[in-house]
C-alpha cells in the first residue's frame, strides 16, 4: 500500500469556510441548547404537577420525542412539519428546534429527576421559616437540584454537541456539511474529516474536564464528610 | 414559670385535632393551649401520634379537622367561609412558628451563618448586615460561633442541631416546635443540644418539645402532656405525670415508654 502524502494545508487554505461553519456549529449549539433547558425548565415541573391535565400532555410529548431518533426528528420536521403546520422555516432553524426538542425532552428528565432528589426535610426547613413556594424553588430545590443534576446534565450537554452534526443531512452549513462538500471539491476527505473528528474532540474534551473539576468541588464543598 | 402575659389567654391553642393516614386515625381529637414562656412537653411512645400533633400546630401536616390558634388567630386558615389559606398566606403565618427537626434539615449549599440568616433576609426582608450580626449573636448563645462559616456537613450532628436551633431563633418566633431534636443524635451528642434547650427555656421561650428525654421533661416543661393512640392519655406537671400517674393506663403506658426510652440502649432501633 502507497503511503498517503497528507496535506493539511487545504485547512489553512479554506479557513474562512471552514471557520464559518465552526460558527455556524456553535451557533446551532448555542440556540438549541439554550431553547432546550427553557423546554426542560417548562416541561419538568407540568411533568411533576399533581393536576393531570398538566401532567398528561406533557408526560406525553417527553415519552414520544424521547423514543424518536435524533435523526428522524430533524429530517420529519424539515419535510412533514411545512406540509402539517403551512409553516416554512430555514433548514438551520428546523435543525435549531429540533434539536432543542430533542435535547428539551432529556432536560426535562434530568430536572425533575433533580428536583424529586431534594430531601423533603430541607424543603420543610424552608416552609418552617416562612418561604413561600417560589421562594423555596429559588433558594432551596432549585440550586440543590442543580447541583446534583451536573453530571447527567454534562452529559446530555456532550450528546447535543454531537447531535449537531444532523443538520448536515438537511444542508445545514456546520461543520460536517461543510467539511463533506469540501472533501468531495479537493478530494482531500482523509484531511477534512479528520479534522471534524479533532474537532469534536477538542470541544468536547475540555467540557468534560471542567465539569469533572466542578463536580468534585461541588460533591468536596457541601455533600462529602 | 410566672409570666406577665399570662392573663393575656393562651399564646397557642390546639383544638379538637385530629388526623388520619389512609385509615388510621392518629390524633383523635387533641385539645391543648400553651401560654406565653410555657414550655409543654408532648410525650409518648412512637407511634402515638406527638409528631403529627406537632407538625399539625404548624400546617407541615394540614388536621382532617380541629383549629390552630396563635396569638388568637387561626392558622392555615381565613376568611368567611372559613377556609384553608393559599400557600403564601400559610407561609407568612409561618414566620412566628419556628421548627427544629429532628433530622436538622440544614440547608447543605449554604454556610452555618447563611443558614441562620435566609429566614430574617429572605422572608422577613430584614438588611444583610443586621442579620448576620444577630445571627453571630445567637451562634455564639449555642456555642458555634467559630462555625459560622463552614457548611453544615462539617458540623457534628449536636452542632447541625445547635445550628437549626439558632436558625429558628434567627426569626424571632412567638413559638418554637421541636421535633425529637435529639433522637437522630449519638448518646454522647445529645447533652449539647439539650443544654441549649435548657437554657432557652429558662430564659423565657415558648416551647412546644416532643422529645424522649424524661429527665429534660422534667427539668424544662411547665407541663407534659402524654400521648397514647392518639389521644392525651395523661396531662400535668412533670411530676404530676412521671412520679404520680393518674391512672393505670398511664403509668403502664408511662413505665413501659420509660423502659424503652432511647436512653437505654435502643436509639438506633428505630432508624
């Protein structure tokens, strides 16, 4: 077998198309994750609500989005939602929802899953002093749901960076798109697909060392004797 | 414990209380009052319903039937007709019914002086500066002062105790609920926690104390009320109640809590 003469200059050389869709990524990223914790941060407490026309619907739209596979959600809303709805939205934007939707649907899980972990007690400390609900949710559940939820929610953060790369399969301009277009023009995809794989690594790795870093610290500070 | 304010009427009034869980019927119609700086006992074995009686005072448990009463004004509920007060209006009557648990319950993401200062600062709407000095005050009446800032998991159980204790006081109650404060505590914690009591009160508190601990009974209540099945099986001065029971029922049920008090030996039996 011939050597392969690599050749990593075609990065250089298409930096800006590849740095736009780099952008493009983070942005996909940014919005969907973004519109996904405010899904999650809606859907968890109708999810948790003791009235069931409440919890009914929204027990029902997590355990449905959450059996769809990631793909078929974003390919079924780029083509079935303009025909059901008459609403015609960009392939990005179609990407951005769907993507929020799925990633939503995970969040909702974790945060009720974090909310039901507080100890009743500490929320009957609250309501002994006289806390209000809201009160009890903000100083109380709240910030101790998210200290425990950080590892699952690390978690479905990195499963959203890699969800991502599904708006490539309806021509969203993000980095695998760009860098598959690329490599098909110059015949150099050991090069570019590489990248993308580098990529990945080097957004994701650092994710994942900095919420190691926290979770020891949060688990060192308040839980661990 | 003579007090100026007690031709005032009773500061806490308990009447016709009662609950079932599913059911069984665990307070069957519970009528008490408590005046200001008294200190009541409610004792009984477990099971017999001083815990619910105790969380009823203070709407944790919401009475299938019965009033609550503070300073005269009905608690958990309002208005003509008569009914049950929204979460908000329940929470503001909370403000002067402090609670110590018998499991703590501090709040594990907050420093022992920010667990005594959240109530003044977030419900009572009070300055920073002025609750924290209060709150320094009243860790060092318990004797945690040099604990102020450390999180509670670093805290022994008597100190996590000591701490709830001042966090309670922080809010300057009208009345204050103990739940077992001692029962969750190794033997030789439970001393500290009781100390404080003690001198609580004696220094003029309004305590409401379910508690195992026979020899604080009768060294801190005005009065201790036993509890069996549900209903007041025998109500007194310590010493009415411990050494001269009035009937037979009582002093079996009496002999029998003393034989299984936590003291001797089983206080982790039941956790």
């Amino acid at each position: 077998m011939q050597a392969y003469e690599w050749e990593f200059s075609i990065l250089w050389q298409y930096r800006e198309l590849l740095f736009n869709a780099v952008l493009t990524t983070f942005r996909i990223l940014g919005l969907s994750v973004s519109l996904g914790i405010l899904a999650g941060l809606i859907l968890a407490p109708l999810r948790m609500s003791d009235k069931l026309f409440l919890r009914a619907p929204a027990t029902a739209i997590i355990e449905v989005v959450r059996s769809i596979p990631p793909l078929v959600l974003v390919v079924w809303a780029y083509y079935c939602l303009p025909i059901l709805t008459g609403l015609t939205l960009s392939a990005y934007w179609t990407c951005v929802i769907a993507l929020a939707m799925y990633t939503g649907v995970f969040f909702a899980e974790i945060f009720r899953a974090g909310l039901q972990a507080v100890d009743h007690g500490l929320v009957e400390a609250g309501r002994s002093v006289g806390m209000p609900p809201w009160k009890i949710f903000t100083r109380i559940t709240g910030p101790l749901a998210f200290l425990r939820i950080l590892p699952p929610f690390t978690s479905q953060c990195i499963m959203a960076v890699k969800n991502s790369v599904l708006g490539s399969y309806i021509a969203v301009g993000e980095v695998l798109y760009e860098a598959q277009r690329l490599s098909t023009a110059t015949f150099r995809p050991l090069e570019l697909l590489t990248a993308v794989a580098l990529f990945f690594v080097a957004t994701i790795l650092p994710l994942t060392l900095v919420t190691g870093t926290l979770e020891k610290k949060v688990l060192q500070r308040y839980f661990r004797r | 414990m003579a007090t100026d304010l007690s031709d005032a009427g009773p500061l806490l009034v308990a009447e016709g209380l009662r609950k079932s869980f599913r059911n069984q019927e665990v307070l069957k119609g519970i009528s008490f009052s408590v005046r200001s700086s008294q200190v009541v006992g409610l004792l009984g074995r477990s099971g017999s319903g001083k815990s619910t009686l105790l969380r009823c005072l203070n709407m944790l448990e919401r009475p299938d039937a019965g009033h609550v009463y503070l300073a005269g004004e009905e608690v958990g509920y309002g208005g003509t007709p008569r009914r049950p007060l929204n979460a908000r209006g329940l929470a503001y009557q909370r403000r002067s019914l402090a609670m110590v648990f018998q499991h703590f319950n501090l709040w594990p993401h907050r420093t022992v002086l920010e667990n005594v200062t959240e109530g003044p600062i977030q419900v009572l709407g009070l300055s920073r500066d002025e609750c924290e000095a209060h709150a320094i005050e009243l860790l060092d009446r318990v004797g945690l002062k040099e604990k102020a800032h450390a999180y509670p998991v670093r805290l022994s159980g008597g100190q996590q105790q000591r701490v709830s204790i001042a966090r309670a006081l922080a809010m300057r109650p009208k009345v204050i609920l103990f739940d077992e404060p001692t029962s969750a505590l190794d033997p030789e914690l439970v001393g500290e926690v009781l100390g404080v009591m003690l001198d609580l009160a004696r220094s003029g508190s309004t305590m409401v104390v379910v508690t195992h601990e026979m020899e604080f009974a009768r060294q801190a209540c005005d009065e201790v009320i036993l509890l069996a099945d549900g209903e007041i099986a025998a109500r007194g001065t310590p010493a009415e109640v411990m050494d001269r029971p009035a009937s037979d029922h009582a002093r079996r049920l009496f002999e029998n809590h003393l034989a299984h008090s936590p003291r001797r030996g089983d206080r982790h039996a039941g956790l």
